[in-house]
C-alpha cells in the first residue's frame, strides 16, 4: 500500500513538474535566443564598427599626405569622403581639415560652416570646442563683435578645455571693436589667473603695455600671431589635423587634446 501511494505520488509530481516545463520551457529557448541574438548583434556591431574606422583611417591618411604635398582641390575632396561617411570623431577631424583649407583660400563664410558642423558632430567636449574656437577665430576680422562674443562666452567655463584661449579671444575681439578699457581689464585678468601659461600671461602683459602707449593697433597682430590656436599636437589621425608632426610636443599655452583614435 505505501508502495502504491509512492507511485501515485511520483507520478503526479512528474505531471506537475511537465505541465511546468511545458508552460515555461517557451519563455526560457526565448530568453536564450535573445541572448544569442543580442551577443551576435554586439559583435556584428563592434566589426562592422572597426572596419568603418579603419577605412575612414586610411581616407583620412590620404586626406593629410595629398594635403602635405600642396594639392588643396584633392585634400578636400578625400576629407569630403570621410566627412560624409566616417565615424564621428574622423568625421569631425575631416571637417576641419576643409574648414582649414577653405580658410587658407580667404573663403571664411565656407569655412565657418565647416568648423561649425564639426563642432556638430564632435563625439566629445574637447574636439567640439576646438572646432567651435576655430570658427570664431575664422570669422574674427568680418563678423559684428555681439556675434564673435556670443561664441566665445559659449566657449569660456571650468568645463571647456580652451576656456583660456577664448577669454584671449575675447580680449582681442574687444580691442578689435574699439573697447580698449575692457580689453585691458580682461588682459590683466587673464595675466593673473592661475594655470596661465608664461607666454599666454606674457602676451597679455605685452597688449596691456602697447594699450598704455597708446599702440593698441600692434596687439592684435601680436597676439593674433601666436594666440588663436591650441598646437599641431592636438587630436592627431595619421599626422596632425594643422599639419604638425604626429606626436609633436604642444607648446606651453596650449590645451592638451587627447592623440590616437579620436572615436
């Protein structure tokens, strides 16, 4: 009689336990496709992904020597290519670089547009206000001075990584428009600030000298001359977006972007 009652048991238990696997064995060879699926779509992703960068690299390295050899219309034309279609941080390199190009051949509205659609497409904060301080350098000698200002507060903060070069700027910018008194003040202000380099302090020791003599048309040339710019040594693909050598020490007054992969 137990034997018999162990029997029924068993058996119920073993029906209980199949109404169970039945009932959840679909939501489990779900779960694992899904996982399948979702790994093999990561790794598609990630190789799709290195072959992407690894063409834009190349068209990006072809860009730089065609450029280094002084053929403008074909530089431009192999950054177009990976502007148009590389990853974000080449994209943006890309960008620039015909910005560059457009800005050497005296066509600033070209190159504004340029400098502002990589600053766009900037996958960081670092290549996003590099391409932002060019476009308001490119436009400093034609635009209204309420508009050169508008761009270089956006650029100026504890968060912006060329926070010091846009308060220069923007000192420039007002001894440009005529406002020496406040051009001085933010020169003088800049010397004293902590983290100033010795050359950016010297500088504006300098324009504020030449404002007190009474020669305040020589500082823009001055400051214009060594200022506008973070070094060749900046986000570097295949040599340097401003045509430095690859790996180039930056000069001392100048923010530090990161070399290598800028994706």
């Amino acid at each position: 009689m137990v034997d018999f009652v162990e029997e029924v048991e068993e058996q119920l238990r073993a029906e209980r336990y199949g109404k169970l696997a039945r009932r959840y064995l679909p939501w489990f060879i779900a779960a694992v496709v899904a996982t399948i699926v979702g790994w093999l779509g990561v790794w598609g992703y990630n190789a799709w992904q290195d072959r992407n960068i690894g063409a834009a690299s190349l068209a990006y390295d072809k860009g730089v020597v065609t450029l280094s050899g002084g053929e403008q219309t074909g530089a431009f034309n192999a950054f177009a290519g990976v502007a148009k279609a590389g990853p974000a941080g080449y994209r943006t390199l890309a960008l620039m670089q015909q910005g560059n190009i457009r800005l050497a051949a005296d066509q600033t509205a070209e190159a504004e547009g340029f400098y502002d659609a990589a600053a766009k497409a900037a996958p960081n904060d670092v290549l996003r206000d590099l391409a932002a301080l060019r476009a308001s350098q490119a436009i400093m000698d034609t635009a209204p001075y309420a508009q050169i200002e508008t761009r270089l507060k956006a650029l100026i903060g504890e968060k912006h990584p060329f926070s010091l070069q846009a308060k220069e700027m923007l000192a420039l910018a007002k001894l440009q428009a005529g406002k020496l008194q406040e051009a001085r003040g933010d020169f003088n202000a800049l010397g004293l600030t902590l983290g100033v380099s010795q050359s950016m302090r010297a500088r504006a020791q300098g324009a504020i000298a030449l404002i007190d003599s009474g020669q305040a048309g020589l500082v823009s040339q001055v400051v214009k001359a060594a200022a506008t710019l973070p070094p060749p040594a900046g986000p570097t693909v295949g040599g340097s977006p401003f045509g430095g050598d690859q790996g180039a020490p930056a000069s001392d007054d100048s923010a530090q972007t990161p070399a290598g992969n800028p994706q």
